[in-house]
C-alpha cells in the first residue's frame, strides 16, 4: 500500500503514470489513514509518502515510491524502482524526492 498526499496535484499525476505503466498497489491519500497504528506520526505522513509492505515495514520518501514501482507489469518499469533505491541512486533519488516534497504545493495546478 502507497500512502500519498492525496491533496498534492503532482502526486496524483504520478499515481495515475503509476497505474498507466502496469503497476499494482492501492494507493490510499494520508487523510484516510491511521498513523499511529501504522506506528507513525501526523507530521511523518505530511512530510513523505510511505509503503507499507505485506510484511508491515515501512518505507518512506523516494524508497516508497521505488517499492510502487516494483509492482508493475512492465520490467523496466520494475527495474527503474530496483535502481531508484540502489546504493548508487539511491541518495540522489532521496535529495530529488525531498525537494519535490518540500516543494509540492508550488507546483502548477493542471498537474493534478
């Protein structure tokens, strides 16, 4: 499961490329979730989106988004999130999806 800003345009935008491109999760917008039983905060969901795994473990940020992209029916697709949170990558993944975070409300509204 992908826990998402269900307010952010940007975030929709990809959700949406997400299941265009095959991939295979629910995604549920952070004001419908419970972060305390998930063992999160408030702030921890307004901050990132997070994974939760079959096996309860979390995800956050960039490697949240890595693990939807795993899901999917395409291989390069599924590729792409293997290196999004490789050791390589994966720093740089985490500062892009940082600023992306930081900066989601400035982002147009068409593209949600």
């Amino acid at each position: 499961m992908l826990i998402f800003d269900g307010e952010c345009g940007f975030c929709r935008r990809c959700l949406r490329w997400g299941y265009a491109v095959g991939c295979r999760f629910e995604a549920v917008p952070a004001s419908e979730v419970d972060p305390v039983s998930l063992g999160l905060s408030p702030s921890d969901l307004a901050e990132a989106a997070w994974w939760v795994a079959p096996d309860g473990s979390l995800h956050r940020g960039h490697a949240a988004v890595a693990r939807a992209l795993e899901t999917s029916r395409w291989l390069p697709v599924r590729l792409a999130g293997r290196v999004v949170r490789s050791r390589v990558v994966g720093p740089l993944a985490g500062r892009g999806y940082a600023w992306v975070a930081a900066n989601r409300g400035r982002f147009p509204a068409w593209l949600g």
